[in-house]
C-alpha cells in the first residue's frame, strides 16, 4: 500500500533544514602561509696591505759644480763702464749735496733712509744725478744699467748642495758667495759738512738736535767730521 505525505509536511520539513544550515559555525580562511624574514649580509672589509716599513724619501736632483776655472760671462759691449760715479759733493743754503753722473737708460734707488736723489737733465749723454741728505753721513745707491745685462742659463733645477750657491749667469753651483748682477753697482757715498757753526750750542740738547752736521764730545758741540 502506497504511502503519501500530506501536504503541508514537506514545506514544514524545507524551512527546518533552511533554519538548521543557518545556525552552523563559519570558519574563515585562514592565511597558512608564514612570513618569512629577509637578511642582508654585509659584506666584510677588505683591508688593503701597508708597507711594513717606511717610505724612501726620493734624492732630490742637485745642480751641476761650476768647474775651478769656469768664470761668468763678461758685460755686453753696449755696456758704459761705469754705470755711475761720483763727480762732486757741494752745499746749496747749507744743504750737502753729491753730484752723480749715470748712463743714459739706467735706474737709481737709494737704499739708505733719509737720503734721496733727483734727476735733473743731461751732460755729455749721460744723466746727471744729486743727492741729498744729512750732513757727513754715508748713504748708498743702487744703479742698475739694463744695456749691461748678462743673458742667464735656463736651467732644469737651481737646488745646489749645502755651501753652494747656483750662479744664474753660469748655470751650475759656485762656493763663493752670490755677487751682485753685472748690471748693477752700489754707489758707497757720504755728504759733506756744510758751514755750520756748531760752537753757538752749548747745550748737549741742542747740539743733538743738529746732530746731521754737529756732534757733542762731551765738552762742546764741534762740526761732525
């Protein structure tokens, strides 16, 4: 015999699975995967060999030694010896002076502090140079003529040994001491005692304060010799 469900039984049994499969437990998907950390090797340094001892010091390069016999060029043939030269000392209102007569071209510096010298023209093609300063005191003056410069060597290295010193005009290293170019000369010179009448001071003070032409001896005030 055949067995029916009376209707209304089978929706009743639809909604209870329905409610049933709602009220089950959800479980996310988890993530199984584990991180993994990342390391950098630095690499170590490599420390670069050192000498073990110290460094040579190059020898420096010397110049050549002058042979005994070797001497310095001699003065072009444009060159008016002497450069200059003293010619007269006079006064001028009680003022000393030196008259220098120097080859036209050249040049003149005095090297002494409280002197100084003025051109003041011609004579017989030369120039005609005073000087002028303290009474009866030595001065000196440079004159350097360009006619009478001596061409230097070029050379690779000037450095010379201890006791030496390089000569420009020869190119090599000389024992004696440098002289002055060939085209120059210093003028030793001194002005002359002008009329002064240094017995009027009679003070050690006063006889100071003219002291360019007067001088005190420790009795009197006498004209400076």
């Amino acid at each position: 015999m055949k067995r029916y469900l009376q209707p209304g039984i089978l929706p009743s049994l639809i909604l209870i699975g329905i409610a049933t499969g709602c009220n089950l437990p959800f479980f996310p998907a988890s993530n199984t995967a584990t991180p993994t950390a990342t390391i950098t090797e630095t690499p170590a340094p490599v420390s670069s060999p050192t000498a073990s001892g110290p460094t040579a010091t190059p020898t420096p390069k010397l110049a050549p030694i002058c042979a005994p016999d070797q001497s310095s060029s001699l003065p072009p043939s444009t060159c008016r010896a002497p450069i200059a030269e003293e010619t007269s000392l006079f006064c001028t209102k009680k003022s000393p002076y030196n008259l220098l007569l120097v080859n036209a071209g050249a040049t003149y510096e005095v090297l002494t502090r409280g002197f100084r010298c003025s051109n003041e023209g011609m004579k017989d093609d030369r120039q005609i140079v005073t000087c002028t300063g303290p009474m009866a005191l030595p001065f000196e003056v440079r004159v350097c003529d360009p006619a009478c410069a001596v061409p230097t060597v070029q050379a690779e290295t000037t450095l010379c040994p201890q006791g030496h010193a390089f000569d420009y005009l020869l190119g090599c290293c000389t024992p004696n001491l440098p002289t002055l170019q060939p085209n120059c000369e210093v003028l030793k010179l001194k002005t002359k005692s002008c009329s002064v009448n240094c017995a009027e001071f009679t003070k050690q003070k006063t006889c100071n304060n003219n002291s360019f032409a007067c001088e005190w001896d420790g009795k009197v005030c006498r004209l400076r010799r």
